[in-house]
C-alpha cells in the first residue's frame, strides 16, 4: 500500500523566516495591470500576526485599533497585548503582542477602525493569498536567488491556518 501524503500543519523555519524577509503585499504589487490593482492589502502584516497570536484569519480582519492596548501584568511592567474577538466564541481573553508585531502594523487609515484591511471574506481572503501574493512573491523569490520550498502544486505553501498552528 502506498502511504497517503500528509499535509504539513506548521510552518518550517524557512516559511517562518520567508514572512518576515518578504516584501509587503504593496510592494510587490508595485507597477501591475489587472483587476488587483487595488494593493492596499495587508496580507503580510496579517501573516505576522497570525504567526505571532494564533488568531484565525477572520479574527484577524476583526481586530479593531481599540483592541491593541497597554496593561500592566501582575510584575507591574507595561505589556502590549490584543484582546480576542472572535466569530467563533465570545472572551475576554488577550494574547500578548511582542513587538515585532507592533512594529509591522499597518497605519491607521483614516476612517477606518480595523487594523488590517483585508478581503470580505474568507474566500476573497484565501484566494488573495495564494492567487495574488505569494504566486508575486515566488517570483519575488526567484528574482532575489533566495531558495524556496514549493508544494506538490508548485507554490510557496504557507497558510493562515499553518501560522496558527506555529503559534500554537
């Protein structure tokens, strides 16, 4: 019997280290025609935050400025965290956000009270991911000589979904 192909469930130190080297979504966008001119996505600094929170992508597009506050932990040292509002569950809880997250963060857009401007859904979303960013940033990639596993499908093969699990 043949031994059915798993599919990996975290990211591997390179995929890991891949977000954070590549270029922001805007960028690599950066003098393409077509439908997707529109670039104002935050697809990279929501994989940061993925990676660094375990949030799933709908929360992520939830994730409200309000969110992002300073507390002070039982040590009395001001900590930054997110608290967690979720589609799935209703909490209270918050997750710390160290500040490698903090320093990717998108601007505040005027009018705007989300963090991450991303697709409405979460097909738009994923389809975002893999059709549009990372199809540029494997190009991005052969460009630049840096070297990258590919899938059985011959894309970079990260995922919301892997980040969360990294995190976790």
């Amino acid at each position: 019997k043949k031994a059915l192909a798993t599919k990996e469930k975290f990211l591997t130190y390179d995929e890991e280290k891949l977000i954070y080297d590549a270029p922001r979504y805007q960028d690599l966008m950066k003098g393409k025609r077509g439908r997707w001119r529109d670039t104002d996505y935050d697809v990279k600094e929501s994989l940061v935050f993925a990676l660094n929170t375990g949030f799933r992508q709908s929360d992520i597009a939830l994730v409200q400025w309000d969110h992002i506050r300073q507390i002070t932990n039982k040590d009395g040292n001001i900590i930054n965290v997110v608290y967690l509002v979720t589609d799935k569950k209703v909490t209270d809880a918050h997750t710390l956000l160290p500040q490698k997250v903090l320093d990717i963060l998108p601007k505040r857009r005027e009018g705007s009270k989300y963090v991450f401007r991303m697709k409405e859904n979460t097909n738009q979303r994923s389809i975002m991911l893999k059709e549009r960013y990372l199809v540029h940033l494997k190009k991005w990639c052969e460009e630049n000589n840096r070297r990258v596993e590919l899938d059985k499908n011959d894309q970079i093969p990260i995922r919301y979904h892997k980040c969360r699990h990294t995190y976790a």
